[in-house]
C-alpha cells in the first residue's frame, strides 16, 4: 500500500479539483435557495430524479458495458442517445474514459492502474484526476474512434456538457417555472450525484465486499454500490468475466443495466449479447468456496472429487436441455417420445445438481470439517 502524501498546492489541477469538489456543495445549498425562492416543484422533482437515472444508466450501459467492453451491439439510434445522456454526466468523453477504464482492467492493482486502490481510497475514488500529474493516456480504443459522433463528442465535450448538463436543466426547469431549481437540481445536484455514485466503483468497490470469484483482485462485490449504479457493484464478478454483458449474474441481483440490454435486445435495438458460459462461472465460484474447505482441513483429494461431480452434474443438464431444444426445433410425430424421455432425464439432472450443489454448501457453511470426510 503506498503511503498517501498531502499535495503540493502546485501539483493541484485546479479546475477539475474545483469543478469535482463545489459542483455537489453548489447543487446542495444552490438547490435549497432555488426552492426556497420559488417554491417547491413535484414536476422538476420527477424530472430530475428521472433525468439523474438516464445519465447514470447512459455511463452504466453506454459507456461502461458497450463502449468499452463491447460485450454487445447497439442500434445506431441507441448509441446516439447514449452518447448524448452520458455527455451530461461531466466524466469526461467517451474516448478519454474508454481509454482509462480499459487500462484500468489490463492493468489491476499495479502501478500502472490509473485509479489503483494501492495509492488509498481517495486516490481510486477521485484524487486520481486532481493533480497535474494525472495519468495521462494517449488516447487508444481506435474501434471507437472509427464513429464520428464519438470523435465529434471528443472534439466539442466541454460545450456540448454545458448544454446537455447545465442550459438543457435550466430550460426545462424555466419551462416549468422554475429555473434556477432546474438550474440547481437538475443541473449541478443531478451532476455531484451521479459522479460521486459511479466513483464508488473505483473505491468502495475495490474495499468492501465480497469475493466470490477470484481472490487475485482487489475488486469486490457490494450490493450497495450495485442498487446506486444500476449493477454495477458486483465488481469481482466484472473483472473476472470483463466480456459479459451482466455485472449480477443471478436473475435476483439488482442489475437494471443487465435488464435494459434485454429489453432492447427483444426490442430488436440490440444484438450479439456477450455471456460466459455457466460453467466457467461455476468452476470460478467453486474454486473459491474450495479454497474455504482447504482452510477448514478438508481432505484436497475429495474436494476435488465432489467439484468434480457438481461439474459433470452441471454439463450433463446443460447438454440435456441443449439436444432437448435441438429436437424442439425439428417437431416430428416420431420424436415425441424422444423428447418425453429427454424431460424426464432433464429432470433427474436437475435432482443431481441440486443434491451435489446442496452438499457443496453444507461443507461451506459447516463450521468444521473433519480430514476423514
């Protein structure tokens, strides 16, 4: 862990420090003076909390999960909406931040990590950008570079976030008859938010949580930073199978970037989801709950015997239900009986694996395991 040393006050950027640092105390009290002087707004409320969840779901699926990870395509349309929700966020443009993150991801917890949490938490959450200093990357990502919307966004961001960020807000808020409350919350309140939530994922992330599939990373999931960033806490998960478009993986994990990518692909709006196979992410968990049983005095050889077993229980539902829509599709009079043994095979499968996954989970949660089992 590298020793935190107070900055110079010449080695401050002082812009973005400023911009970073007052943008949330000016949206905190300017709001309340705002309201105070022209009265409260159920309509600027709405409209700012639902304006706040579109940036930070265009930063969540547009410039997280399909700018910089590609893990799927996009309509044109659709791109084109993200490119102009997320230009509000002020988190710099889609090339600079591709270009960061995806250092970030090749270079984990090493020097090279732009936002490494070895310099500290506040150094991961937003220190990083506040010195001159600052990792500085030449920009890269040249599949991206190949839109010219992103190249304009990248050549006009400080202008076009002006008016996406502050002068839309405000007119919105005139509209309504109150501007500076459009101005305040809407503009800079909305902006603090949506910042310092999409920060915690380099930080709190990095700190707090859980590691269920690889010990090797600082990075962790925490479902209080998943409910803040529409999913993407699950950072362990993230960094370990980067390509998948889901962050939260179980249907009941709190992801509405996953369940958003799902409705515009049944929408016909995007395609060529990216997913890792179940069984790698079985084998990841496994490996890691194997390394509790070890701790605990579990004898190595049958606790490779019993992953063993929940593996092939695994494939061989996998394959059961694979050759059981296969003959689905080619619906004939004489595969009914086919398709009626496959189902009840399918069954069975489904009794073994969750007998062999019960087991697993009764030695992970025993306090003791003895080296005779």
């Amino acid at each position: 862990m590298h020793q935190q040393q107070f900055p110079k006050l010449s080695e401050i950027a002082w812009p973005t420090t400023l911009f970073l640092c007052l943008v949330p105390i000016i949206g905190v009290f300017g709001t309340a003076i705002a309201i105070y002087q022209e009265g409260f707004s159920w309509s600027l409320l709405f409209f700012s909390i639902i304006f706040a969840g579109a940036t930070s779901l265009s930063m969540t699926l547009g410039y997280h999960r399909l700018f910089s990870h590609r893990s799927f395509e996009a309509h044109s349309l659709v791109r084109r909406l993200l490119i102009i929700f997320s230009t509000c966020s002020w988190q710099s443009s889609i090339l600079k931040w591709c270009t960061d993150h995806r250092v970030h991801h090749s270079q984990i917890d090493s020097d090279e990590d732009p936002y490494s949490i070895n310099k500290g938490f506040w150094y991961a959450h937003f220190g990083w950008m506040l010195f001159k200093n600052s990792p500085d990357f030449q920009l890269g990502c040249p599949d991206l570079q190949k839109d010219a919307w992103i190249r304009f966004q990248n050549q006009f961001y400080i202008p076009l976030a002006l008016i996406t960020g502050f002068v839309f807000p405000w007119a919105i808020g005139a509209w309504l008859g109150h501007p500076l409350t459009g101005l305040f919350m809407a503009g800079a309140l909305r902006i603090g938010f949506t910042q310092q939530t999409t920060f915690f994922v380099n930080s709190l992330c990095h700190t707090l949580g859980n590691k269920p599939y690889s010990e090797n990373i600082s990075a962790r999931d925490s479902w209080i930073v998943a409910f803040l960033t529409h999913g993407e806490g699950y950072h362990n998960f993230h960094h370990q199978f980067q390509i998948d478009y889901r962050n939260g993986v179980a249907w009941w994990q709190w992801d509405p970037t996953k369940w958003s990518i799902r409705l515009l692909s049944i929408m016909g709006l995007a395609s060529h989801l990216r997913t890792v196979s179940s069984t790698e992410i079985l084998k990841a968990r496994l490996q890691m709950d194997a390394m509790k049983l070890k701790s605990k005095g579990y004898s190595q050889e049958k606790l490779e015997q019993l992953k063993d077993r929940v593996l092939t229980s695994q494939m061989r539902l996998r394959q059961l239900v694979a050759d059981y829509q296969a003959l689905k599709k080619q619906w004939k009079d004489q595969s009914q009986e086919k398709m009626q043994q496959l189902r009840a095979e399918i069954k069975l499968a489904k009794l073994e694996l969750n007998f062999t996954l019960k087991r697993w989970h009764t030695l992970i949660n025993s306090p003791v395991v003895l080296l005779s089992i």
